[in-house]
C-alpha cells in the first residue's frame, strides 16, 4: 500500500471522527437546552395563589392576590414574596412551602404568631385550598389551579 493512500485513509479518518465529534457536541447542546426548556415550563406553571380575605390596611384590600411559588414567605418586609404591610406582621413572619404535592405553613418565630382556620399553629400545619391563614390583622385563604 502506498503512503499516499494511508495518508488519505488517515485523513478520511480524522474527518469522521472530527464530524463526529462535532455532532456529539450538537446533540449534547440540545438535550440541554430542551431539559432547560422543559424545566422552565414546570416553573413557571403557576401554582395557585393568596387572596386576601379581610385586611384593616388601606394598602392591601380585600381581593388582593399573591402568587404562590414553592416556597412563599409572608411577612411586612417589602423582600417577601408576599408582603403584608400590617405592624402586627413580623417582618418573616412565616412560610408557605410545597412539599410532597402537599402546601405547609410554618410560622417563622413571629411575635404576634401565626393562625391556621383562627387556632395558632406551633409547627409546620398542612394547608388545603380553602383554609384561612391569619398573620397580624390580615386573613388570607389558599387557593390551588
């Protein structure tokens, strides 16, 4: 056989596997970019909401809706994803977590502390759509899409 022919099969060879290589790389990019794609769509599905039932605060009327994320804190800080402006609202006040398809409401060592259906709760309580969450003077129900 003849070098020009083994230098030819050689460069054949590296081709392949260069295309090869590219290819995998491709492949790789895309599974990753529909995995983000898929992921992102189970994120922003909207989980159900807060709406508030009765509040004394010019500035949080009944009606007012929070959405819910996975973990939803409630409090009088502005940071909270459910900012209660109430002064008998700790600035954390409490959580609301997913868990196992499941809402719980755990209140975060507050002052005034926090009620489940008006009876205070002392550690993480299971929440259903429906149940009336109490934090100062301001109730909330749960509501699950």
């Amino acid at each position: 056989m003849s070098p020009i022919l083994v230098f030819f099969g050689l460069r054949i060879l590296l081709a392949v596997l260069l295309y090869g290589f590219i290819g995998a790389l491709l492949w790789m990019l895309w599974q990753d970019v529909s995995t983000t794609a898929r992921v992102s769509a189970v994120r922003s599905h909207r989980m159900g909401r807060l709406v508030v039932l009765e509040s004394p605060l010019a500035s949080l009327t009944a009606g007012t809706t929070f959405p819910l994320l996975p973990v939803t804190s409630l409090g009088r800080a502005v940071t909270n994803t459910a900012p209660i402006p109430d002064e008998a609202v700790s600035l954390e006040h409490a959580l609301l977590h997913l868990r196992d398809g499941q809402w719980w409401l755990e209140d975060l060592d507050s002052y005034n502390g926090t009620r489940l259906n008006d009876a205070p709760i002392s550690r993480a309580a299971l929440v259903v759509p429906g149940d009336i969450i109490g934090l100062g003077h301001v109730k909330l129900t749960l509501e699950v899409e």
